[in-house]
C-alpha cells in the first residue's frame, strides 16, 4: 500500500486540497482592497470571512458522513467545483451581498476538500506511515497559501480585482479534471463498509464518534492551536502588519511566505514526534499553545511598534499551530474504527475554525467600537486598537487548553481500563535518559 500508485493518489489528493487553501487564504491578502471596492467597514469585512467559515465548520461533520458514505473522489471533484463558482461570483461582484455569496460557495467547497483528503491516507498506506503523511499533507496544503501571497497578489496589484479571482476559479476547474481522472477512493479490491444508511443509522455513527473522548480531546486540540494562525492568516494578519506594524507590502509578503516556510519545515518533525511518542501527543499541543500565547503577548505588550525580527518569530510561532493541530485528526484515527474515520475527522476539524470564526468576529467588533468610541483617534487599523483587538486570542487560548487537560483525563482513564498507563512526563524523560545512558556505556570500547 506504499507502492508508487499510492504516492499518486496522495499527489492528486493534496493538489486539490492545496488549490482549497489558495481558495480559503486569498480573501486575507484582499482586506484592504476589498473595504473600498465594497465601502465595508472592519466588522463587515470580517464578516466575509467569519461567514466563510461558519459555513466550513457547520458542515464538517455532515460532510465526515458523506465521505464515509460515497468516498473521496466524488467529494473533492464536488468541493472544486462549489470553489470554482464562488471565484467566479467574486470576481464580478460589487456589492457586500454579492461578495459574500461568493464566499459563501467557497467555504462550502473548502469544507468538503481536507476530511476526503485526510480519508484517503490510511487506506492508501501503511499504518505506520499514516502521520507522516498526515503532517506531509498538512504541509503540502501550505503551498496554497503561498500560492496567495504571491502569484495571486501579484495579479490582483497588476491586473486588477477580477482577474485575479478568475485565475483562482481557472485551478479550480483543472482540480476537477485531475481528480475525476486520476484518483481512485482505494486500493483495487479493498472492501467497501460505509453501506447505504437512515438518518438513525446516520445519527448513531455520530453519537459514536462524539462519545468516544479521544475524538473529543482532537476536537480541542485543534480548536487551541489551529485558529490564532488562521485568524492571521485569511483576515487580520495582513491589515495588523502593514496598518499596525507600518511596514509595506514586500516585507509583509516576506512574512507571509516565511509562515509557510515555517509550517513546511516543521510538519515532518511534528509527524515523527507523534510516531514514536503517541502517548505525548497532548503534551505537544499544549507547549504550542502556551508558545502562541507567549509570542502574542511579546508583540502586544511591547511599547511601540516591534522590531522585524519580533514579528518574524510571532509569525514562526503561528505557524507551528498548522502542523500541531494535525495532531487532534491523529487523535481521530487511533481511537475510531477506520470505516467512522471521515465522521471523527469532521468533528475534529470543527474546533479550529469555530475558534477562528469567533475570534475574527470579535477582532473586527473590537476595532469598529474603538473606532467609533474615538479611541482610534480616526485610525481604523491603528496599532492600539491593534493590541486591544487581538487579545482576544488569550481567552480562547486559555479556554482550549482547560478543555485539553479535562478531555486528556477522560482519555488517559479509558487508557488505563485497557490497560496502558501513562507515565507522569518527568518519570519517562529519567527512564529515556536511564536507557540512553545505558546504550551509550554498551557501545562504548573498553580496553583489553
């Protein structure tokens, strides 16, 4: 299941799911031409992307049963297909309604993309390469992203608004070629299980999922780590660096570039992290949350505007979050069976992006209060609004990671009724120094 047909699959699938990303990350680096080809305000233009996603999160446990249901081709050809049409609708609009149903087509296309992408992974490899691939996938997906900050801004500052959205829906329709001809659901022979179901059949997978708590302690995983990079990302990112932080539009796309960079690099050690330490995956998330919320307090709380190289390390930090939330769809994995894995995978990815929809809605009615409350001083997008705006993030922080440690505990007992105890993290780090020591003596030379 590692043959190269296997890697085929894998490059066909992470194409559409790259072209997804460029769809889902292109409306952030358009925040300032959209509020005046619009005449939005901060809140309506977070409205944009806050309705995109709300679409994506309420739809991704309907679209985890869909998948199990009729596999990952036929979802993923569907989901370019929505993404394209949303492109063309944003192309040609002029108006907030029109805009947003443009949005709208394309969070719903978004949202049946990664889930049928994530499916295809342990039906195509060996179960010991499933989170490496995982975190490749995740990393691959990055490039989309990158595709935004540069081509697509490229085209949009020289050519204009509706070319640029028209070349997003022209890779839209080359995904639905690739996929149609090229991918396959599974291996020749492998037995279908997601037979035709009811309602309460449909109703019962959920409950399944839902109850078991590591699909739960995924779900938080991902709603802590995932939602400050995208929230800086897809909307506020752009505006807080150029408006905020003063700098012009190449050192903002060195950053931009430099985020993804960062989470390419850094998923395949993540994913080697949770191959040979499983029972230490919550550990991981956890010192990435608290490594966000140290590196946004570093950028707010520092009088002024920060130095370069601050931002650079804020935008390095975010961008650990993408490849650490993979860590709650690994959750996902190990603790359902594999014909439910699309209908965990859809509960999981729920959490982050009902984490970034809130905290871009309240960072857009943040700066608008302050705007009109004067405080602003006339400055929509100024730095002290800034500061006051972002911090919502801690709070949702602070929420996600209580919400780890309660889950972990009902996960770790469950654990422990099976029969596998996880050892407090000092005592395994004594005993892998123990053994490494031990190792060390063995294959030292000793004199005759």
């Amino acid at each position: 299941m590692t043959a190269p047909r296997a890697w085929l699959i894998w490059t066909i699938g992470i194409f559409g799911y790259l072209v997804a990303v460029a769809q889902r990350t292109s409306f952030g680096v358009v925040g300032l031409e959209a509020t005046e080809r619009f005449h939005a305000s901060a809140s309506a233009i977070s409205f944009f992307t806050v309705l995109q996603l709300l679409v994506y999160a309420g739809l991704q446990i309907p679209v985890g049963l869909l998948v199990d249901r009729f596999g990952s081709r036929a979802m993923i050809a569907g989901g370019a297909v929505l993404m394209g049409l949303g492109q063309l609708q944003l192309a040609f609009a002029d108006s907030i309604p029109g805009g947003v149903l443009g949005r709208v087509l394309v969070g719903a296309g978004d949202a049946m993309t990664f889930i049928s992408v994530i499916r295809l992974i342990p039906l195509w490899f060996a179960p010991a390469r499933v989170p490496l691939v995982t975190q490749l996938t995740g990393m691959s997906g990055q490039l989309g992203q990158l595709f935004s900050v540069l081509p697509f801004a490229l085209v949009l500052h020289l050519a204009g608004w509706t070319p640029a959205f028209l070349m997003l829906a022209g890779m839209s329709a080359l995904a639905v070629v690739l996929v149609i001809l090229l991918l396959q659901d599974a291996p020749p022979g492998t037995e279908r299980q997601h037979a035709r179901q009811g309602l309460r059949a449909t109703g019962a997978s959920l409950s399944r999922a839902w109850r078991q708590p590591g699909t739960r302690l995924g779900m938080w995983s991902h709603f802590t780590i995932q939602f400050s990079g995208t929230v800086f990302a897809m909307t506020w990112g752009y505006p807080f660096l150029i408006s905020g932080q003063g700098l012009d539009a190449g050192t903002v796309a060195a950053l931009m570039a430099l985020y993804v960079a960062a989470a390419m690099a850094v998923g395949p050690f993540i994913g080697r992290f949770v191959s040979r330490h499983p029972l230490r995956r919550s550990t991981m998330v956890l010192l990435i949350a608290a490594g966000t919320a140290a590196a946004w307090a570093a950028v707010l709380l520092l009088p002024g505007r920060a130095p370069l190289w601050l931002l650079a390390g804020l935008v390095v930090v975010l961008a650990v979050g993408g490849p650490g939330s993979m860590i709650g769809f690994d959750f996902a994995r190990t603790f359902n069976p594999a014909h439910g894995i699309g209908t965990a995978t859809g509960i999981v990815n729920v959490g982050g992006f009902i984490a970034a929809l809130v905290s871009i809605f309240l960072i857009g009615l943040v700066l608008d209060v302050l705007y009109a409350s004067g405080f602003s001083q006339g400055v929509l997008y100024g730095l002290e609004p800034f500061r006051l705006a972002l911090s919502v993030q801690f709070l949702l922080l602070a929420l996600g990671a209580a919400a780890i440690v309660a889950s972990r505990r009902k996960v770790r007992r469950q654990m422990a009724d099976q029969g596998i105890v996880v050892p407090p993290l000092r005592s395994a780090l004594a005993r892998q120094r123990r053994e490494s020591l031990a190792r060390r003596r063995q294959t030292t030379p000793t004199d005759d």
